[in-house]
C-alpha cells in the first residue's frame, strides 16, 4: 500500500500567483431576519412597521427641531444677526453628527428622521431670515 500526499483546499479558479494557488473561501449570505440567529446584529429582527404611529412622531419630531432652531435664531439674531447663523448652523450640525448613529434602530429610526428633516427644515428657515433681515 502507498500512501497518497493530502489532497490541497478547494482553490478559487484563476487564482494563482507563481505556481502557488491561494485559497479564497466563498461568502456566505446571509438574509436579515431569516433564521433568530442569523441577523448581522443582534437588535434587528423582522417585525411589522408601525407606520401610523411613527409618521405621527416623526411629524411632531420635525416640528419640534425646526421650530427650535428658529427660535435660536431669533434670540442670538436678535443681538448680531450673523452669530444667530453661526448658532444655528452648530446646532444643526452637532444634533446632526449625534442622531445619525441612530437611524436604523426600530423605534429611534422615527425619531431621527424627524430630527434630521426638522434641523434641515430650521437651518433653512433660519437663512431665509437672515436673508429677509429679521
């Protein structure tokens, strides 16, 4: 009986490098909420949107940021116009920079959203009345 060399790992084909082949192992696929331990984080599941109810947060949200940054506005503009800008503009962007790690969580998505869309709906108010002078 002779003895047979150990047989090399499955190689992708094409992939050779001077006489050397390397292994390249295959992806796996994996689909989001297919099995209760296949997400690729823990947190998301499959599980039904609440629509009513969160484009009702995300309206009250949008209000409530936009309205905000007016009112910054109105009380810095109210002393030097410019620095009421200057303000809004860093709030928009710090609250911006914070919620954007949170956009895809189930329940924190509505409001994040809002926000986003309520700091981009303030900071164009804002230059609108800076542009008007007010």
């Amino acid at each position: 009986m002779t003895a047979t060399p150990p047989s090399p790992p499955p190689t992708t084909p094409g992939v050779a490098t001077s006489g050397w082949e390397i292994y390249v192992p295959q992806a796996e696929r994996v689909v989001v909420g297919s099995t209760p331990l296949g997400d690729l984080e823990p947190w998301r599941h499959a599980e039904p949107t609440p629509w009513s109810l969160g484009v009702l947060v995300t309206a009250v949200s949008v209000m409530f940021c936009a309205l905000t940054l007016v009112g910054v506005y109105t009380l810095i503009g109210g002393i030097v116009r410019w620095a009421g800008l200057v303000a809004v503009l860093v709030v928009a962007l710090a609250g911006s920079w914070t919620l954007w790690e949170f956009r895809f969580r189930p329940v924190w998505r509505w409001l994040v959203w809002g926000s986003l869309t309520g700091l981009l709906a303030g900071f164009g108010s804002a230059i609108a009345l800076f542009a008007l002078g007010q």
